[in-house]
C-alpha cells in the first residue's frame, strides 16, 4: 500500500513538473518573443532617428560653422547688407525645421539627453546671441577697413596712377587686409593674394592690417572669440552626433517603442 501510495505521489510529481516545466518554459518563450520584438522595434525607432534627425542635423551643423568663416565666396558688402535687415535668419532659426521629422526631434530628448542639450546651446546662444555679434564686429571692422583705404587714396591724390591701382583693387585690399587681421594665410585666398601680389600691394595690405588692428583691438579680439566658442560648441555637438549615428542599441525609454 505504501508502494503504492509513492508511486502515485511520484507521477503527480512528474506531472506537476512537466506542467510547471512546460508552463516556466513557455513563460521563458514570451519573455524572451517580446524581447525580441521590443529589441527590434528599439532598433528600428534608432534608425529613423538617424536617418530624419542625426543625419539632417550633421549636414545643418556643419554649414552654420562655415557661417563663421570667411572666404573668397563670401560677398562683405552682401554680408552686411543682410546684417542691416530688419528681419535676418537667425532671429527666427529653429534647428527643429532643418530635420525630416519634427516629432522624432522632440522625442530625441527621451534618448539623447546630452545631445539635445548641445543643439539647445547652438540654437540659443551659439545662433540667437553670438552670432549677430560675430556679424556687427564683422561688418564694423570692414568698415573701418573701408576708411583706413580711403585715408590711403586721399594721401596718393598726387598720383592717379596710384589711385586707379587702389580704386581697381579695393574689393581684393578690404578683403585681403580683414583676413590677414583675422590671421588666415595667403592659401584661405589665393586667387585674392595672387592678384595684390601681382599689384605690389601686399605691403600695403599688411599696413592697413596693423593699423586697423590697433585701433579696434578690442573688437578684433572679441570677434576671434566669438568666431572660436562657436565653431568649438558646434564642433563638439558633431562629435557627438559622429558617435552616435554609430550606436547600434538605443537608450531610454519612450512612448514610441512600447510593445
């Protein structure tokens, strides 16, 4: 009777372990199926990401620091132009409008804390108030480049020969005599250089330079300030965004990858 009793005991054992077996293992199962489909659609939330935003933003980035240099391309009188303007870009600049998905933008902040504080940075103090600065100084500066040149003319008034030589190279003279104050070498303007080269002007580019130099010093040296915190906060906020288009598993949580 007793034999028999254990006999029955162990095949209710077996029985509750296989149902309780079958029953962990098909809870493992599901775990492990939404995991999985979870882990997907995290992956697939990342590469929109990537593609409408990080992508977007490196392109977007990249042109508002050449915004900060200078170069043969770069008309000064347009550029100062457009500085007079009631109504200029970075007044109302939004690096959400330059991305392919504005909703995916706003949610970047549920995975890319440290990212997002950076292009918060650029759009507000890099775009909105350094910026404007980095142009007024700009547009000051060659200003006075302007009058400075025209002191150079006045005194030469004995010599039309001069003159016209001035008066036919003033665009390359302005030019010239702001890059050598913002210290970019003869290959920032070959074309420019090459052409005061062949005038026998590069002394007096270099004359001017120091003159204006000494006496806006102060709005120089403001200016190349300017010109490096923003390149440098944008140059970081790339690096960033170079890491992470790298990323293959996205961190955080959000309303978009619930399963």
């Amino acid at each position: 009777m007793i034999d028999l009793n254990e006999k029955i005991y162990d095949i209710i054992l077996t029985i509750l372990g296989t149902i309780l077996g079958g029953f962990i293992s098909g809870l493992v199962g599901l775990f492990l199926h939404r995991k999985r489909l979870k882990d997907e659609v995290k992956r697939k939330h990342l590469e929109e990401i990537k593609e409408k935003c990080l992508k977007p933003l490196e392109k977007e980035l990249k042109q508002l620091s050449s915004n900060f240099d200078i170069s043969e391309r770069t008309s000064l009188k347009a550029f100062c132009e457009a500085v007079s303007e009631e109504i200029t870009w970075w007044k109302i600049y939004s690096l959400e409008r330059r991305v392919h998905d504005k909703i995916l933008y706003r949610d970047m902040k549920n995975h890319f804390k440290k990212l997002v504080e950076k292009l918060n940075e650029i759009e507000n103090k890099v775009i909105k108030i350094n910026y404007p600065k980095f142009a007024e100084l700009l547009c000051n500066i060659t200003e006075s480049i302007h009058k400075k040149l025209q002191e150079k003319k006045n005194v030469s008034q004995d010599s039309p020969a001069a003159i016209k030589k001035l008066e036919e190279s003033t665009e390359d003279l302005v030019f010239g005599v702001l890059m050598k104050i913002l210290e970019y070498n003869e290959f920032h303007l070959p074309n420019v250089y090459r052409r005061l080269k062949e005038r026998n002007l590069l002394h007096l580019v270099d004359e001017i330079a120091i003159e204006v130099y000494c006496e806006n010093k102060e709005a120089v040296d403001e200016l190349k300030r300017i010109r490096y915190e923003s390149k440098k906060i944008i140059e970081e906020c790339l690096k960033e965004i170079t890491d992470l288009l790298h990323y293959q598993k996205l961190e955080g949580k959000c309303k978009y990858i619930k399963v």
